[in-house]
C-alpha cells in the first residue's frame, strides 16, 4: 500500500492517506488524459459571439445608384460586406463546443 500525504489550505500535512497497490502501478493512457482535458477545457467555452450578415444588418436593399454611366464602381446595396455598416461576410454565430 502506497501513502499519500493530505494538506491543508496553509500547506501543512494533516494526515496520510493509504492507496491501493492496483491504483498506484497502473498504466498512465496519456492519450485518453488529453482527451479528457480538452474536453473539459471545451466544455467551458460559451460560444456566444455572433456578428450580423448583410441579410440581418438594418437598411434597404435599394441599389445605391444605377449601374452604368456614373464613372464610378459597380455597387449593388448598402448592407454588402465591402462597405461600411454592410454586413459580416463570414462572422461567428452562436455555436455549441461541447464534446
């Protein structure tokens, strides 16, 4: 039977607990002990982040101005990712990360 000591808040022994001979000498499975971490690690993620895409983003769908013969760039609405205010193009939602 192996000892182990059992401290206290302050780091003082308080008493000695005895373990069994087939706890001590058994084989470690480091996989499995990863496992077990990650998940737990997982598990305490909230997954709560989330960003609007340009179908949630409030304003109109309207085509800024007309397609040709203005000079300028070929826009479509205001909610488009490329302009300011525009939606999210590939953002987060909420998900869970449990294992």
């Amino acid at each position: 039977m192996a000892a182990l000591d059992v401290y206290n808040r302050s780091g003082d022994t308080q008493r000695q607990r005895e373990l069994s001979d087939a706890l001590v000498n058994a084989t470690v499975n480091e996989a499995v002990i990863h496992q077990c971490v990650v998940a737990h690690l997982a598990n305490q993620r909230r997954g709560t982040a989330s960003t609007k895409t340009r179908s949630e983003v409030q304003g109109s769908g309207k085509k800024l101005y007309r397609q040709k013969g203005t000079g300028r760039a070929r826009v479509g609405d205001a909610k488009s990712p490329i302009r300011v205010h525009g939606g999210v193009a590939f953002g987060p939602k909420p998900r869970s990360y449990r294992q």
